[in-house]
C-alpha cells in the first residue's frame, strides 16, 4: 500500500510540473507569434513562419531542434523585409570600368 500511494504522490507532482512547464511553453509561442506578426515581413515569409512556428508547437521543449527553431523564428522577427531598410552605400549597383 505505501509503494501505490508513493508512485500516485508522484505522478500528480509530475502532473503539476508538466502543466506548469506547459503554460510557460504557451507564453513563449504566443510571444514569438506576435513578434512575427508585428515584424512587417512579406506574405510568402510570414506564412513560412507560421508553419515553423506551428513545428515548434508540436516539439519537445529541450530538443536541439527546437532550440534551432526557436533562434530561426527570433532571427526572422528582428529581420525587417527589403522594402523597410534603408539602402546602403554597398547596395548601390557598382560603376564598370
């Protein structure tokens, strides 16, 4: 009887700490999310964010790919599309002598 009621203390203790690691999860997609939407990309790349955002979801929270993903999606966010940079010295077409 001490051994079933010890395996049961257990399992509702790692109840509670998936479903706390969960809602912690969930905050952090829910802020990537926004992150992309408010990022100003182009359709086909905010799409193509979304599908790997929607990868992340479905990942363990502590696999390397996931930790890939993530730093893909954060990368993709702080990056701003082409028509909202300003142009550059370097990205003048060049005269040809």
């Amino acid at each position: 009887m001490e051994r079933a009621q010890k395996e049961y203390y257990l399992n509702e203790k790692l109840k509670a700490i998936q479903k706390e690691l969960g809602a912690a999860r969930k905050s952090e997609i829910d802020e990537l999310k926004k992150k992309i939407d408010t990022a100003g990309m182009s359709k086909e790349v905010h799409e193509k964010a979304i599908q790997e955002l929607k990868r992340l979801e479905l990942m363990p929270p502590m696999s390397a790919e996931s930790t890939v993903s993530r730093n893909y999606l954060d990368g993709c966010s702080r990056c701003r599309g082409r028509k909202n940079r300003r142009k550059s010295a370097t990205s003048r077409p060049r005269k040809r002598f």
